[in-house]
C-alpha cells in the first residue's frame, strides 16, 4: 500500500485515477481505453496510453484480463482511509476555512504523505484546473509548497483562499484558474500556506 504513495501523479494521470474510483464507487465495469477517452474528452488515445502506462507503473492500475485495451482500478487503488473535513474554502474571493469534526474517506492513491486535511469547496474561481464547487479536496500538510503548487493560502492570519501559488520575490501572487476572477497580490509576509493540494474527490447528485 505505502508503495503507491511514493509516486507523484500528473494532472492527466490524476484526472484518470480519480475517473477510474468514480467509476468503481458507481459500480460499472472496467472500461476499454477507447470508452475512457470518450468518457474523458480526449481525442488521442495515445496520450491516454501513457497515462495508464504511468498508473500500471505505480501499481494502481491493471489490464482487465484476456482484453489487453482494457483498464481497472487494482484493490489498492481504491482502499480508504479518513481525513478530518475542517469545513469550507472559497475558490474565489477568499473567506475563513470553518472548522469542522466531520471526516471522509479518502481514497489510498491520494492520501498524502504525511498530514493532511480535507476541505470542501466554494466557489468557481479553479474550474479550469478541474476544481469545481462543491468538490472536496485533499492537502498536504508537509510538504515544500514550490511557486506553481495549487495551495491553500491564509492571508492576514484571518481569511483562506484556494489558489495556485506564485512566488515574487517580496510578493506573492495568488492565481485563479478563471478568467473572470482577478490575481490577487499580497506581500509575502502576508500570505502563509497552509498546505498543498494532493487530491481531489467529486460527488455525483
């Protein structure tokens, strides 16, 4: 199990991953790589062969047997722990994280490496980095936050916000990945991270 965690996924292999447990929460069957590209959008299958190559690579993913284009979720893949849910954080204009004492199941291939949380998002500001209300995602507690991380950033020791972080120098900018929504800029000593995003968990109405 601990094996799995050790591999730092793409967006592209995340995307696939968190496809696949969706796919197997809902209880359908494996799929061929050419249902996965039209469930997913994605006009090369070549490109989706190297995700799952990566997956296979990480001992999360498997060959259905005797269909060789085929894919499913290794039981590892799908195992859960819990995370504590602290509560909500805006992805757009920034607002307080509320506490909370719920948890959730977080699936073992994005857990983080250390400690974490869980976090349920507002807002639309991230959608085009596939982060959309109402979605619940996963931080990493310990881990180095590098300029281009999407984190969580705490500003002025009062307000959370969940954005992709840029370092400049005495500045730090804090990006949507939205149009409509401005880069916010803060000087450094401002703005702490308070984690890293490492997962992301979507519910079906």
């Amino acid at each position: 199990m601990g094996n799995t965690q050790a591999f730092s996924l793409t967006q592209g292999q995340h995307q696939l991953l968190r496809h696949l447990i969706e796919r197997s929460r809902r209880g359908e069957t494996p799929a061929t790589l050419d249902r996965l590209c039209a469930e997913l959008g994605l006009a090369s299958r070549g490109s989706l062969h190297k995700q799952v190559k990566a997956l296979v690579a990480a001992g999360l993913v498997e060959p259905m047997d005797g269909k060789q284009r085929g894919v499913r979720l290794r039981d590892a893949g799908i195992e859960e722990g819990t995370l504590p849910l602290l509560g909500r954080i805006a992805a757009g204009r920034p607002i307080d994280a509320i506490p909370g004492h719920d948890r959730v199941g977080i699936p073992t291939a994005m857990r983080p490496r250390g400690e974490g949380y869980a976090l349920e998002v507002r807002g639309d500001s991230m959608r085009e980095a596939g982060i959309l209300d109402g979605d619940i995602v996963v931080i990493e507690v310990d881990r180095q936050a590098r300029s281009g991380d999407i984190v969580v950033a705490l500003i002025d020791g009062e307000s959370a916000t969940l954005k992709r972080l840029r370092s400049r120098g005495e500045w730090i900018e804090l990006e949507a990945e939205n149009p409509a929504h401005p880069t916010q800029r803060y000087a450094a000593d401002r703005v702490q991270v308070q984690g890293v995003l490492c997962g992301l968990l979507r519910r079906y109405r």
